[in-house]
C-alpha cells in the first residue's frame, strides 16, 4: 500500500492539516518562491499534488521524484508501506508462523543441513562474516532474527543460510569469488515459498523472485525463488 504522510511530515515539519474531515495537508511548495506559504494541497484521499501559486501538479510518485530528484521505483519506495497485521491474529499464531520456516515438514522430506546455526545464536568467524554481509546489504540484527537467517561452518562454509520452507533452503556464498553463487537442497524449488507466513498475516502481499528482494521490501512480501506463479 502507498501512503503520503509519513514523506510529507518527514521532509515537511510545517504541514499543517486542511479539512473537516482532513483531506489535505498543506505545505510550502519546495518549487516556487511566495510570500504565502503553505500553498501546496497534498491530497491523502487522491494520488495528486498541486500548487495554487506556480501551478505546479502531479501524483504522489511524480512528486516525490521531482522533490528528491529520484527514479520511479525510488519514489515508490518512499511511498510504500508495509499493512498492518490482520486484527484476528493473534500472537501464539504469529510466532507459530515465524518458526515455520525452519520446521521440517513431512510432505517435504527436507530439513535444514546438520550443522545450521541462527546468526544470533552462533559466535563463529563464518556468522560474524554472515552478518557484516547482511548489514552490506542493509539488513539488521532484528531482519536475520525475523527470517531466521544462519550459517554452517561444515556442510557450507563462508555462505549465508536463508530458510525458505518445509526444509528447503537456499545458501548464498559470502565472498565474491566463492562459486556457485547459491546452493541449495536437490528439490524443486517450484514447491516452495519464501515467508509463506505473510499469505496468512496480511491483507496485501507483495510477490518478489529472490528472497532478498522480499526482505528488502518488507515483511508482508513472499518470493517465488524465480519460478512461475504456483
């Protein structure tokens, strides 16, 4: 979902609200000079800016990249929200589905190598290099935890362990040079989903082909591992 007031209050700390009920807010136009301000309408119910004093209008997205002088899917980013978890979710349910991911499942016939260990469960020189790799890649402590993110010392060294589902897994290598660039189980990954949980949480799910795009995004995001739409 897309929402405009989290960008407005953030670069804007004058904004004020405008209508009964607010339909607006009001901000300086950052792309004219006036001795009145706040004569830019930022609709929150419509996709539209406009400026009554140069004219100046455009949709959120338009805007936002005219404003921070950015790409398309820049300005989206800005704008993008994660939803917020359904109302009759309850948190026994949550963690349940947060744990999933590294559960063996039966239909799968699948479990995570031996030796996996969580990042935040590990102290060795493969996890440190696993998390200097993440955070490269603008992922937290909090972001491993979440997704269960781990390390083998033996069965994969110098790769980073991402659980996937019922077992499945995929291994991305850590340094550049470390060849193949994944590893994973001798299964179809066509059978599996990344963050399945979301289809369960959240009204609206945004579908990615990697893993880390869908970590990039956001919580409520799944990954089709690159195959066609289940």
């Amino acid at each position: 979902m897309y929402d405009i007031t989290r960008f407005i209050y953030n670069n804007y700390p004058e904004a004020k609200e405008y209508g009964n009920p607010v339909t607006d807010l009001q901000i300086s136009c950052p792309f004219c000079v006036s001795s009145y301000k706040l004569h830019m309408h930022v609709s929150i119910v419509k996709n539209v800016v406009h400026c009554f004093k140069c004219g100046y209008g455009g949709s959120w997205v338009t805007f936002v990249m005219d404003v921070l002088k950015c790409n398309y899917l820049q300005a989206i980013s800005e704008l993008y929200v994660v939803p917020k978890i359904r109302k009759d979710v309850t948190e026994t349910l949550l963690e349940q589905l947060q744990k999933k991911s590294i559960i063996k499942h039966e239909k799968a016939s699948l479990q995570l190598p031996y030796d996996f260990q969580l990042l935040q469960e590990s102290q060795s020189t493969t996890a440190k290099q696993a998390v200097r790799y993440m955070h490269k890649r603008g992922f937290e402590q909090q972001d491993c935890t979440f997704y269960n993110i781990g390390v083998c010392m033996a069965s994969l060294p110098m790769r980073v362990v991402i659980p996937i589902e019922d077992g499945y897994y995929q291994a991305r290598a850590i340094p550049d040079w470390l060849e193949p660039k994944y590893k994973n189980p001798k299964s179809e990954a066509r059978h599996y989903l990344f963050n399945p949980a979301a289809l369960e949480l959240y009204d609206e799910v945004v579908i990615c082909e990697g893993a880390f795009s869908a970590m990039a995004v956001g919580k409520n995001s799944i990954a089709l591992l690159g195959k066609e739409l289940p």
